[in-house]
C-alpha cells in the first residue's frame, strides 16, 4: 500500500465519572488519533491511548505527538509500505521505545490493510469467536459504601468480572467488605505496582479473598521480585506494565515472575507485537487477557478483535462506550449484551466508523503529514 496522506488529532474527551488508580485521578482523557489514507482513497484509524502525564508510562501525550509528527509520519507518506510488517522493518525498528506512539500507526495499518482486504480484523489476525466476555475495572472510590454501589451496578449491567483498584490502605479492608457483600463473584485486583516486596506479609493477606489475581504488585521493571513474590503468596500474579516487549516474556516465563499476562496491545506497541506475544504465551501455557487504556471507540476496535483470540482465558477490561464517555466518536457505539459479552463486527477492518465531526470538536490539535 502506497501512503498518501496521515493526518494525526491529539483528542481530550471528558471522562462521565473520575477514574483514580494508585497513581492519581482522571478526569479527562487525552489521546492521539492516527488516520492514515493510501492512494485509493481507502482510510485506516488507529489511536495512541496516552495519558498527559508520564504516570503509567514515560510516554505523554506531548511526547507521542512530537515522535509521529517529526520522525515516524514522515517516513511514511509517499512510501510503498508492505502493510504492519513493513513498517516495523523500517521506521518501526529504527525509532527505539515509544510503543505507544508507534502502536498508533500500527493498528492503524491493520485496519487500512483489513479493509482494503474485505475482512474484519478479528478474522485476520485469527480470532476464534463472535463474541467477547467482558470484565470491568473499577477506581478507587471516597469510601466502602460508594464502592459497594458501583460494584452492584456494574453486576447488574452484565460485567462478568470484576477487578479493583487497590493501594497501601486501600486493599485487605476494601476487600473483606466486598466479599461478604459479594462472596462468588469473579474478582480481581490491580495495585499498578504501588506496593514493594517489604508488604509480602499484607499481600499475604489476599489470599483469604479467593481472587483469580493480583495485577502488577511490584514495580514495573522488577522481575525478579515479582519472583519471589510468586512463591510467598498463593493468589496468581498477573503482570501487566511489566510486560513491554516480548522479551519481558520470556524473562518472566524463566524467572517465575506470573503466572498470568495482561495484554494491552498498545503498550507493547500495536496489533504486531501483540500478536508476537500472544503466541508465544499460547506455546508457553500462559494464559492471557486484553486490558484497556480508557479507549475512544476507536481503539475499543483492536482491543475487540486481540480478545477473540485463542489464548484469551479470563474476561476482558473491554467495556461499552458509556462506560468512560457521555458520546463515542465512532457509531455505532461499544455496548454490552445483557450476558455480559460484546459482540465481534463482522463488517471490513475494526467494524465501526468515525464520527469525523465530532473527532474535529474533541480534537485540541491536529496536523496533516503529506
């Protein structure tokens, strides 16, 4: 495919409720969007979900702005690029880091490269089902009561999983409320690294609470006490900001880090090298789940297709539009099925359209390449 044109949109979209994590509040959610249009005409979108600040990554908003704008976008248009795989032996491979950025254009790519073949992208990259299990994840809240609530409404909405944020004082307490008002329900929880080995004994704790896992305990770049985590307490270890390349992977695999991978496809760089890292944890017998980044319906799409997947095990943080946004900017909109599943589109590539108006009035930039 011949690029002739990308045009990017940083976008801020207000979030219908704060979302808080153990590393801050959002309100808001900023992203940048990637349309890329090849010489036919036919158009491809892609998005780079990115926070403003460099909290869950390094990477910001400003950041991935200035890496597509000044060094990857123009090495595209006016090219012949051989669709994902071709850009990643080019402009891709040579840009180190900046998974987010790139996993912009990437997915992107997929996309133009599902339509311009007929097929939606689920089916292209191999996906097994018509329909996706949905999990949610839930913020830290001002108090029991208020988390209570929120957990019996989403119940109630058909989430067949949920997962709790939680942070030194925010976890053994929290948990034993929620369990004796919900004692059988699917449940996880995610620290987003705030805890060290030193709290192994509290982590300890967890283990009363029946939960499928506990998501990123430790810092994201220690493997190693992941490890010794692992064989102190019983409740599974999933890694997630750890997972960054698909050498992360194997390190864990080898060093015992998890026994369970979160999958968010733009973290580790788009479709292409989620795609890598799913099989190799298919061979390996890691089971795996996609998570999400406060997605527009845009990159709601990929997260739909990654999850049809074989080596997909556990419900997904894959929610309906209304869950972060009062209106999407695709149509038609993300919903959930009253089981608790999002149906897979079947139309060419991601299997929505972009409301381009309403994209231009939530974009706060935008800069055409070519």
């Amino acid at each position: 495919m011949r690029i002739s044109k990308i045009d990017l949109y940083l976008v801020r979209m207000k979030l219908v409720s704060p979302f808080e994590t153990s590393f801050g509040v959002e309100t808001h959610r900023e992203t940048v969007i990637v349309r890329i249009e090849e010489e036919r005409g036919e158009v491809g979108w892609g998005e780079a979900p990115i926070m403003e600040g460099p909290w869950y990554s390094y990477e910001t908003s400003q950041t991935a702005w200035h890496v597509l704008k000044d060094f990857i976008t123009p090495s595209l248009v006016g090219e012949e690029v051989e669709g994902p795989g071709g850009f990643w032996e080019g402009i891709g491979k040579r840009v180190r880091g900046h998974n987010i950025a790139k996993a912009g254009v990437d997915k992107a790519l997929w996309d133009l490269k599902a339509r311009l073949m007929g097929e939606s992208l689920s089916k292209l990259i191999g996906g097994v089902r018509d329909e996706i299990y949905s999990g949610i994840s839930i913020g830290i809240k001002k108090n029991i009561k208020e988390l209570l609530k929120t957990v019996e409404r989403r119940l109630e909405e058909g989430y067949r999983r949920i997962k709790l944020k939680i942070r030194p004082g925010w976890d053994v307490g929290v948990l034993r409320e929620v369990r004796k008002e919900f004692p059988h329900i699917p449940l996880q929880v995610d620290a987003n690294a705030a805890y060290t080995l030193d709290d192994y004994l509290l982590l300890r704790k967890l283990d009363q609470f029946d939960l499928l896992m506990i998501e990123q305990p430790l810092d994201e770049d220690d493997l190693a006490d992941h490890s010794q985590l692992a064989r102190k307490i019983s409740t599974p270890i999933c890694l997630d900001e750890s997972i960054k390349t698909i050498y992360d992977v194997k390190a864990a695999y080898l060093l015992g880090s998890c026994e369970i991978i979160n999958l968010k496809p733009s973290r580790v760089g788009g479709i292409t090298k989620g795609l890598e890292i799913h099989d190799l944890c298919l061979r390996l017998g890691i089971p795996i789940w996609i998570g999400g980044m406060l997605e527009t319906g845009i990159g709601r799409g990929f997260l739909v297709a990654m999850a049809t997947l074989p080596g997909v095990k556990f419900p997904n943080d894959i929610s309906a539009s209304s869950r972060y946004f009062k209106e999407d900017i695709v149509e038609p909109e993300w919903c959930l099925n009253p089981d608790g599943t999002i149906s897979v589109p079947k139309a060419p590539g991601i299997g929505v359209e972009v409301k381009e108006e309403m994209l231009e009035r939530v974009s706060i930039k935008r800069e055409r390449i070519g």
